[in-house]
C-alpha cells in the first residue's frame, strides 16, 4: 500500500511539473518580456548583495591581486564594525535627523497625494481635470538639482525673493536664515518633497478610485448624500486598501531620506541638522575610504527597513486589511 500511494504521489508531481512547463511554453512570450527586468534585479540588486560580507571585514581593497581577492584576504572582525558604528558619538545624531524628517514626510507629504487624488476626482469637467493634472505632474520630472538651486535663489540671503519679502514683513536683519539655520532644515526638505512628489503621488490613488463602482455613488445620491458624505462612504473605503499598501512601503523606507536630495540641500552651517545615514554612507565610503562602516551603515538600514516593513503588514493584517502580502 504504501509503495501504491509513493507511486501516486510520484505520477502527480510528474503531472504538476508538466503542466507547469506546459503552461510556459503556452506564455513563452510573457516570459521573453520578463527577463530584461527579472536580469536587471539580479545583475543590481542580488548580485551586490555578495557585498555584505565588507560589513563584517577590516575590508582592504588593495590586500590582494584583485578586487575580488580582497573579499577573502581581508581580516574578519565579525560585529566589530557594526559596535563601533552603533556606539560612535554621531550616531543619535543620525537618528534624530533621519527619523524627524521620516516622520515630519509621514504626517504632512503622506497624506498630500490622497487629498489631492480626492480633490481631482471631484473635478466634472473632464478637460479642466485632466489640464489640472499635468500641471500637478510636472514639478516630478524637474531635476533634484534644479529645485536645489531655485530654493537658493529664493531663500538667498542676498537677493532671494521670499527672504526679502520676510524682511519687508518683519524687518530688515529680523528675516531668519532658512538655508542656514538647522532648526528649518526638516520643514525645508519635507516642503520640498511636497511641492516635488505630490502631484506624481496621485497616479495611484486615481488609479484606485478608477476601479469605484459608480452605481454605489448614483444609490447613495438617491439616498440623499451629499459630496462629503460620498466621499467619506464610497471613496475612502474603495481605496483604503491602497492607502495601506503605501503606507506600509512608506514605513519601510523610514530610513532612507534620499541621498541626493540631503546632499544638495547641506551645508557647513546646517550639518547638525542635515547629517543623516544616506549622507553618513557617502561621507564615510566614499570620501573617507572606510569601506566597511559605511557597508554595516547599509546593512543596519536594511535590517530595520525589513523589520519596519514585517511589523508595519503585521498590524496591518491585525487591523483587518489585506496588508502588503
């Protein structure tokens, strides 16, 4: 009996297996399309990935030969790296400014595409949405570095426009310094994420509220709701779904602030407050050569993102909500 049931379960598997390989060959095309992407993961992003035993080394690049030699010549020093970082004199520093701008881009950037993609669904007239739209979208594609140097010129000390309207309104001298002054760092960069990334942001939530039900509004109508009420019964509940899914990735990210955008905003005068991990990397693998800091900085990041991302689905799933998978 028991040999009965091994062949069985052996003529089952060959099935599945040539129904799998059957059904491939019948989307061999679907498949051909997946590739460039399925590579350009793997060539990026999995194979770097081998770069995370610097994190654990005293990394040498010129130990050996060649560069890959290095990966094994170099002397293993476990969580060394990983101490020393943790209990470095910058590193509550790095988590202060990392996590006020996260949280600050949590409560107000957040929020700003779904309120948005709300307001352009109540737009009727077809044409004026869809205008609405492409002005919205367009501060997306305006390049990090031209948004830096407009910001420059506008709160420039010297002839920046907003500076010398505030020196008209409060004073000449009494106009705070935005670009150096730490203390309105975080509102800066979360204001330029605002005005940046808002507009772009509503392509989800549109997309979302395209797949609403139209018959629900027409019998809400007819039971006497009004806009808000629609809003607050029909709209919201159809895309709360979405709304979770994005917020579950944007806590994920709570530790990436983007690189570029710090980058280009920092200066000597608000370092204080623009240091943060993305920026700490940089300063530490690049300029300063030390490789295997700035790779356990890395993989701190991504440890407490995954973890961030694990916890964020759990209470998602506990709340009642599909969560991310």
């Amino acid at each position: 009996m028991v040999n009965q049931t091994g062949k069985v379960v052996a003529l089952k598997s060959k099935n599945k297996n040539e129904s799998f390989w059957h059904f491939v060959l019948n989307h061999k095309w679907l498949y051909i399309l997946l590739l460039p992407g399925l590579i350009y993961m793997i060539v990026f992003n999995y194979i770097p990935m081998l770069g995370i035993i610097i994190a654990f080394e005293d990394f040498r690049p010129f130990s050996s030969d060649s560069a890959l030699g290095a990966y094994f010549t170099s002397q293993w020093v476990g969580f060394a790296n990983f101490r020393k970082f943790l209990t470095g004199f910058d590193f509550l520093m790095l988590l202060k400014n990392t996590l006020s701008i996260s949280i600050l881009s949590l409560i107000f950037y957040f929020p700003a595409p779904i309120l948005l993609a709300l307001l352009l669904n109540e737009i009727r007239c077809q044409k004026y949405k869809r205008v609405t739209q492409t002005l919205v979208y367009i501060p997306h594609f305006i390049s990090l570095v031209i948004v830096a140097t407009l910001t420059q010129q506008l709160f420039s000390t010297t002839d920046g426009i907003i500076y010398k309207l505030m020196e008209s309104l409060l004073g000449r001298g009494n106009a705070p310094d935005i670009l150096a002054s730490p203390k309105y760092f975080y509102g800066l960069i979360v204001g330029q994420n605002i005005w940046k990334e808002t507009g772009y942001g509503t392509i989800v939530f549109l997309a979302a509220l395209a797949g609403v039900d139209m018959e629900l509004y027409e019998a809400a109508r007819i039971d006497g709701a009004g806009r808000w009420r629609l809003m607050w019964h029909i709209t919201l509940p159809a895309i709360r779904g979405t709304i979770v899914i994005m917020l579950i990735l944007k806590v994920g990210s709570v530790l990436n602030t983007g690189y570029e955008h710090i980058f280009l905003m920092q200066n000597a005068l608000n370092y204080s407050a623009s240091e943060v991990f993305d920026t700490y990397i940089y300063n530490k693998g690049i300029k300063l050569a030390q490789y295997s800091m700035a790779t356990a900085a890395g993989v701190f990041k991504s440890v407490v993102s995954l973890i961030l991302v694990l916890a964020a689905n759990k209470i998602a799933k506990l709340c009642g909500e599909s969560g991310f998978y």
